[in-house]
C-alpha cells in the first residue's frame, strides 16, 4: 500500500511591499513522502514570493511535467511556473519555451552551488527565466516553522523576507543568481 501525502493547513497574512501586494491566503499544501519539510517550506516561500488568486501548487514530486507552483490564465497559457530544487536543464528550458516567466528557487548548499556552476552558462540565454538561492541556514530556518496547522504572518521588502508565527520568525535574503525578467 502506498503511503498518502501528509496534509498541511496555512492561513498566511501577506504584505509584499515590493510589489504593493497585500492578501490573505487559506493554503492546502500535500507534502509527498519523500519530501523534507524543508522543501514544503520553500515551496510554501515560492508562493509567497509570487502569490496572486490564480497561483496555485502542482502536484508534486510524482509528476515530472508539472510545476512546483504555476499561474495559468483564463486561456490557458502559462503565466508563471515555479520549480524548487535543483531541476534539469532540460526541463528549465522545456518550461521557459512553454510559459511567460519561469522561477527556479534552489536550495542544497554544495550540490546547489555545482548545479548552478554546471548549468549557469546554458541557463543565462533564457530571456523568462529567474534564478533565486537559499543558503542551507535559510531552508533549515525554514523548516523549523513547518506545522500540520500553520498561522504564518510575512512582510517582504527589499528582497528581504520576514516569516514567522506567535513563537518564532525567521529573515531570509534570497540570493538572485540570474534575473532575466521583472517580478
């Protein structure tokens, strides 16, 4: 027998002062499991940096041709998709040709850092496509707020993120590895 996903509850207070969006949000999020906490999080810090009413999750690590997160229009083109990890190269620019912009937030310190030196050069011709980099604290940081019911509030500003909950907060600075589009 299979083993199910583990389903999490977010209400998320959100105020991105860099791009003037103020919202609350009422997430499902289903951790696979084979997924860490550290990756539902980051996942979870993908939305918030990309949040709107149309941006929801994909269906997870089992499905290669879906993103982590991903905004379709009403006609169905693909407004934005988001993958966290250390995906493919193949697979950035099969999603870079197919949508109007393209995220990948990685995370993994070392590995992340030789994903980055081997795929950088082929990567930076893409004109949609932005790179974002957590250090290894940051996801850890990350991780630790993860809860089966979470009350999370979040400022951004200036590229920094403030997260936390009535007990703890964590500062995150995503590094920008390639920004080939405005957000």
């Amino acid at each position: 027998m299979a083993i199910k996903s583990t389903v999490f509850k977010v209400d998320l207070q959100l105020a991105d002062l860099d791009r003037g969006h103020f919202s609350d949000y009422a997430l499902t999020i289903a951790r696979h499991p084979s997924e860490t906490d550290e990756r539902m999080m980051i996942r979870l810090l993908a939305f918030i940096l990309h949040a709107s009413a149309t941006l929801v999750f994909g269906r997870g690590l089992s499905t290669d041709d879906e993103a982590d997160l991903w905004d379709i229009d009403a006609t169905g083109n693909i407004e934005c998709w988001i993958d966290v990890g250390l995906p493919a190269e193949k697979s950035i620019r099969r999603a870079c040709n197919g949508s109007r912009r393209v995220t990948v937030v990685s995370y993994g310190g070392r590995a992340a850092d030789i994903w980055w030196r081997q795929n950088s050069e082929k990567l930076t011709t893409q004109q949609n496509l932005r790179v974002l980099s957590l250090s290894p604290g940051e996801g850890q940081s990350l991780a630790g707020l993860a809860e089966r019911t979470m009350r999370l509030q979040c400022t951004v500003q200036d590229g920094v993120i403030w997260l936390g909950n009535e007990r703890q907060h964590v500062e995150l600075a995503p590094k920008v590895l390639l920004s080939a589009h405005s957000e």
